[in-house]
C-alpha cells in the first residue's frame, strides 16, 4: 500500500510518512482504520510508532526488541479483546 523504500533503510525509516501515506489510502477508499491490529517484528518495536498507533486508534502488535526494553512487555491487555 504505502510506497517502496530502498533495501538500504531500517524497518523504521520514515515509518511516520508511510503510515500517514497508507492512512491516506485508506480514507480516500473510505475504508475506516479505527480497531485495526498491524503485527510487526521487533525491527518495528519504537515508541513513537506506538504512540501514533494509539492515536489512530490502531491495536500494536508489535514484538518487543530487547535493544529498546530489557524486560519483555506485553503491550496487548488479552482482556480488553
């Protein structure tokens, strides 16, 4: 959906533009994003992707990368599903 990137880039290079792009899509399509879960590898694992997840009212399931938390956290409450 969103436009290619160069293999020379880490998972997260410009990760704000693409999600923007690929909300753009989604909206022109009139297709509404809210409640939509995206799984990631831990090459995604950022706060700041998170966050703008959580704006969007869009569920993280992203595998925590150790290099960003010594400890594993499950972001996901199984409760709240």
């Amino acid at each position: 959906m969103g436009s290619p990137k160069s293999g020379h880039h880490h998972d997260l290079y410009q990760i704000e533009g693409s999600l923007k792009e690929i909300l753009s899509l989604l909206s022109e399509a009139e297709i509404d994003h809210k409640g939509l879960f995206i799984n990631a590898d831990a090459g995604f694992d950022s706060e700041n992707l998170r966050q703008m997840l959580e704006k969007e009212k869009i569920i993280a399931n992203i595998k925590t990368h150790l290099r960003n938390n010594k400890t594993a956290k499950n972001y996901i409450n199984e409760g709240s599903i």
